[in-house]
C-alpha cells in the first residue's frame, strides 16, 4: 500500500505546473500516508497480530467494544487500502500516458486536460465526496497510523522496563540469598579463617583506599589512614561520604576506628580538583562535618598509583561535572565553574597550585605591554588555576583539560591607618612562588604527553596485552600514534591505570617502509610513571629507544599493518606535487 501511496501521489502534479492547489495539497498527504504505512511495516514486519496495542488510544471511529488492537489496525488498513484502490481507479481512468524527454527514463503519467478543468465534479471518495473530503481522510489515517506506531514504541519500551525491572528483582533476591549462604558458611568456620575471609572480603569491594585530611580555621589534621567511599555516596539525601577501613586492615591496635571521618558529608555546594604537584592530592572544597555542622575543606592523600585513574573516573570528574552542571542552571559562575568566553563550553577547575601566603611575599605586580610598565602594590592573594571542559567524550578523555593555567591577582584596599611591619626575602619569594608556578608547569607538560593534543589526529589505535621496550613494560596498555597539521607523528603508549606513559615524536625513519628496515625510535623519549606509593616521577631519554615489541604476536601483526597503513598516508602526504 505504501508504493500504491506513493505512485498515486507522484502523478497527482506530475507534468501540471497549473495544477490546482488542491492537487498540492492531496500529493502531500499521500506522500505522509505512504512514509506512515513504510514505517508501520518496517515496526511491525508482516506480523501485525505479534503487536500489543491498546485500543482505547485509538481515534473513536477505529473503536469497537468486540475489537482487539490487531482488529483495530486491520480496521485502518482496510480503510486505507479501501481508498486507495478507488483513488488508483480514478488514476487510470483520467490520467495519460507520455514518454519522458529523456530517453533512458520511463514514461511518465499524468493527467488529461480536459480532466484538469472538471476535476471538481470526479466522486475522489467511495462515498462521492470532493477534494477536500479525501483530504480530510487522508489525514486521519495517516494521524491514525502515526498515533498506532507512537503506542507500539511505547508498549515495548514499558515491556523492556517490565522486563529490566524483573531481571533486576531476580538478581536482587539471588545476591541475598548468596549473602545470606556466605554468612552462614563463614559462621561455621574458625576463629581465624572468618577473619582471614572477611578481610578478603572487604578488601574486594572496597580495594580503594587514601587517608582523608580535613582543614578548618586553616589548620590541617588527619582523620583516618584507611579511609574509601561509601558504597552509597551517589545517592540523594545520603549523610556519609567516607567509610574508615582501619578496623579491617589489621591495623586497628595502632588506628582505632575514626567515627569523625564517617560524620563527613557532601554539601550542596561540595566541589572536587586536584592539586598540582608530584604527588597526586585532591581537594573537597565546602564538604559538610556534620559532627560540627561546619563547612571544611577535605584532602585525599596517599592513593596508590593503580587507583588513581579510578579514584578520578568514579569520584572526582563525575562530582565535579554534577556540581558544575548545578551551578550554571542556579546562575552561579564563579572560578570553580563557568562558561567559555565564547559560551561554547562549560569549564570546571580541573587543578589547583597552592600559593597560600605567597601573596605575604609579594610587594606588588609589574605589568608590562610594549615599553610602558604599571606597578600595582597591594597584593591581597594568588590563584593559579587550570580547568577543563566538560563534556567532551573522547580519547583524550582526561585530556579535556585545557592545556593552560590562569593566574589570578587579588588586590587589596590601601588602608595607611594600619602600621604593619614587614620583612621579605626576595629570594625567598621568587623560590616558593617559581616551585608553584613548575608545579603547574609540569601538570600541564605531564598532560600533554598522556594525551592527544588539540592539533592532533589520532591515525592509529591498538589495544594490547603487554608493550615492552629496553625503558619500560607496559601491561595492558593502549597505543596511539596522532598526526598533527606539521605532519608530524607521535607515539603515545599508556597502561589503562595510566602509571606508565611512554610518548615520543616518530622519526623520519619510522616510516622507512617495512620490507627495507625495522621501525626506528631513534628520537627523544619521555616517560611519566607513577610509583607505588602515588609519587610521579618523569624521565627523558634524548637518544629514545631500540624495539618496541608485544607480547603476543597479532598485537605485533596489528601494529605492523597499522605503521604500513599510517606509512602510506605519511609518504602519499609528502609526495605532494609544488604548485
């Protein structure tokens, strides 16, 4: 019915540029009548009666109290099929036949004239009725078609919920019912193996551990050692972000259980970033103390180099793009979250350098534009922040941070009232304040490496078991190689957890083709690798490396096939002809 639609409906106007409006108008339902019944048929196959539809949704005049939704449908269908063999009789009655001016496309059909000036007294209905009446019809089946898909898809996305509500009620009732076997099966076992077992336990669903500072009235104290989220700290209305583990680590002689870590909530206006520096810190800024009811800002410390990545997926980012997201709807824009000068973006702090007290140091800013300085005493305070922009899923994942920092100057009232003395070393500040800004410096460096930059394609990406070369192995690693606008390549290797990044800028002789020569690596070689205990550490290799090679071998085939292919792409680019 859907190609009788659309034949009748491309010869409505077909070859009459002074067809009357009302052919126009009647084309134009038929072309809607024949995309409702293609997609009926594409939903429903050639099954109708396997579809649940609810007829009291139904338009009344489709409607009977001995019908069932197939019927009702069919009941549609029959209409429309009804219409259009009258609308397809009245076709061949009336229209003519004419060969197209392009000799290799089919002859065409079109109305007689003598037709075009009587239309007004053709029966176009089965009952007599005029233009405007099969119009009319028209478009009730085609609303009536449209209205019958809307309640299919709804009725099966309510069976998929049904479905997916079911499924979840059976794994609910198999955990507990496991929960329950394991607790029984520990009760029965000895003294030291239940601890043995229960500590195993734990450590598998909450292997995630870091010590919690917290810092009020700008003196810092530590809470807890082991401390790990709570399971349900996502939750609305949940009163506790922070579980103490020390009790479970067999440290509890030394490390009594912290009930105040476990008063510590998120607060409205709670909002995460990571502090620059070496070893990897992050701060909760205007968490909630509810043993005090005292906004506090929070610090995550000693977090193993493996579950950095993690901490930051599952915890940091996600808190952040919530409370930024917050923020913006309520018409708050402030430095912790706001809009990109062109608006395109939402930007949210990603790190921070701590210059508290710098500004102590600092007599005043020279700004200086072309020959012309302006000297600006009165310092009050220093920020030196980086964000990043949300948002944005991509390999560079992290790497959405933006790759620079902002410093902020503060400056204060000048109040002669008050006599202050004060000593500076000017050695002194310059140090501090030059350890700050390289600390900023080396994230954004850091970063740089791990990712692919704005100006960069990523032109190969492999997955593999191990990657190893004379400087470094890497399990479970992750291989770019991104091209920039100076055709220029690069090698990125980074383990999932991202402890190990190994980057360098191919050279020339990378692209030697395979059968000639084996890749060269010849070319400085960074490496970012975190130890155990968090710290980074970062290494140059100016002279790079000899191999890189994988551990098994259709890694290495994958990789092989990929250089031949980025080789290609690389040789066809410089080969280009001057003009």
């Amino acid at each position: 019915m859907a190609k009788i639609a659309w034949r009748i409906a491309h010869a409505f106007t077909k070859g009459q540029k002074s067809a009357p409006a009302e052919f126009r108008e009647v084309e134009n339902q038929l072309y809607s009548l024949s995309a409702a019944l293609t997609a009926l048929k594409d939903v429903c196959g050639n099954d109708i009666a396997a579809v649940a539809i609810d007829t009291s949704k139904l338009p009344a005049r489709f409607q009977k109290e001995q019908q069932d939704g197939v019927q009702s449908v069919a009941g549609i269908l029959d209409s429309c099929s009804e219409i259009l063999k009258h609308l397809e009789k009245v076709v061949e009655s009336y229209s003519v036949v004419t060969a197209s001016e392009d000799p290799g496309k089919s002859r065409i059909q079109r109305w007689s004239t003598g037709f075009v000036k009587n239309y007004k007294k053709v029966a176009w209905t089965t009952e007599a009725g005029d233009l405007a009446a099969l119009r009319s019809q028209l478009m009730v089946h085609t609303n009536s078609l449209d209205l019958v898909l809307g309640i299919i898809v709804s009725s099966r996305t309510t069976r998929i919920e049904d479905s997916l509500r079911e499924n979840s009620k059976m794994l609910s009732e198999i955990h507990s019912w496991w929960a329950q076997s394991l607790k029984d099966a520990v009760t029965g076992a000895s003294e030291p193996a239940q601890g043995h077992h229960l500590l195993g336990l734990q450590r598998s669903l909450n292997p995630m551990s870091f010590e919690v500072h917290i810092t009020s009235t700008g003196v810092s104290q530590l809470l807890c050692t082991q401390a790990c989220l709570h399971d349900d700290w996502r939750e609305t209305g949940s009163t506790q972000l922070f579980v103490c583990q020390c009790s479970q680590t067999g440290t509890s002689t030394l490390h009594p259980s912290h009930p105040r870590v476990e008063n510590i909530a998120l607060s409205p206006i709670s909002f995460p970033f990571r502090q620059a520096g070496d070893e990897a810190s992050w701060t909760l800024f205007k968490a909630l103390d509810r043993s005090t009811n005292q906004m506090v800002s929070i610090t995550i410390k000693n977090v193993a180099a493996s579950d950095i990545v993690k901490l930051e997926e599952s915890f940091i980012q996600p808190l952040a793009e919530a409370r930024a997201s917050d923020m913006l709807q309520q018409g708050i824009s402030n430095q912790l979250a706001h809009l990109s000068p062109d608006a395109a973006s939402v930007r949210a702090l990603n790190l921070q350098s701590d210059l508290k007290d710098c500004h102590k140091l600092i007599d005043s800013v020279t700004f200086r534009v072309g020959h012309r300085n302006l000297s600006k005493p009165n310092v009050d305070g220093l920020s030196l922040l980086n964000y990043r922009e949300l948002g944005q899923q991509s390999i560079r994942s992290a790497g959405s941070a933006l790759g620079h920092a902002e410093l902020s100057i503060y400056y204060g009232s000048d109040d002669t009232s008050v006599s202050t003395e004060l000593t500076k070393s000017i050695v002194h500040s310059a140090k501090k304040l030059h350890e700050k800004l390289e600390e900023m410096r080396m994230e954004l460096f850091v970063t740089s490496l791990q990712y692919p930059r704005p100006d960069e394609t990523v032109v190969l990406h492999l997955q593999a078991t191990e990657v190893q070369c004379e400087v470094a192995i890497i399990s479970d690693a992750e291989l770019l190689i991104t091209c920039n606008r100076d055709n220029q390549h690069r090698l990125i290797v980074a383990s999932r957890n991202k402890c190990t990044v190994l980057t360098q800028v191919l050279p020339d002789r990378f692209f030697t083709p395979a059968s000639s020569f084996e890749p060269s690596f010849a070319a400085p070689t960074w490496l970012v690798q975190l130890e155990g205990s968090g710290k980074r550490k970062v290494y140059h290799y100016p002279d790079g490396f000899r191999f890189l090679s994988f551990r098994n071998t259709s890694a290495e085939k994958m990789f092989e096939l990929g250089r031949t292919a980025v080789l290609q792409g690389a040789a066809s680019e410089r080969t280009l002809p001057m003009r």
